[in-house]
C-alpha cells in the first residue's frame, strides 16, 4: 500500500495557481468545472491542485450530486501569517532607524 504524501501549507501556497484558487475560494464555494474555466490548463491538473490544498487542510470538498465543491479552510494559513508577522517587526525596526537617520541630519 502507498503512503500518501501530505503536503504542508508552505508548499500548497509555492504555486501561482493555488494560490488563485484560494482566493477565489475567499469568496465562495466553487466546483471543480468553475475553476477549472479560470485556468487554461485540464480538468486534471486543477483536481491535482485541490488535491494539495485538500492535503494541507485550506481547502475542504463536500458532495453535492455528482460534483465536488470545494470551500477554503483558512486556519492552516495562520501558521503563514505568524511567520511572515516576525519579518514585519523586522522591516519596522528597519524603518524606524532609517526615519531616526533621516531626522538627525
């Protein structure tokens, strides 16, 4: 039996594409034919796509007939957000001794 790779969130966001689709997942539950019109790229390579997001939990799919729609899952990306808030308190040290030079001359 093959063990299914997970990804993390860092690498489900690396993409350009996945990260159109959670934005477009930002505003509303889609089904995989309507995003798949907003790639020009298969059918296939975009279930590929929701399969990572589905596999670092920011995206979840339920069942409606025969289509899948999928929703995004926002929590996962707070580790993101906590990551890149250390580089903000770095830029505004940065900022404020750059200000600080600036008024002393």
């Amino acid at each position: 039996m093959a063990v299914r790779q997970s990804h993390d969130v860092y690498q489900a966001i690396a993409d350009p594409a996945r990260r159109k689709i959670l934005q477009m997942l930002a505003n509303e539950e889609y089904s995989i034919k309507a995003i798949s019109k907003h790639f020009e790229f298969t059918r296939t390579a975009v279930v590929k796509h929701l399969n990572v997001l589905e596999e670092a939990r920011l995206v979840k799919p339920r069942k409606s007939g025969r289509e899948k729609i999928y929703s995004l899952q926002p929590d996962e990306l707070m580790e993101v957000r906590d990551w890149l808030s250390f580089f903000d308190q770095y830029w505004d040290n940065k900022i404020d001794k750059l200000k600080h030079i600036v008024e002393e001359e």
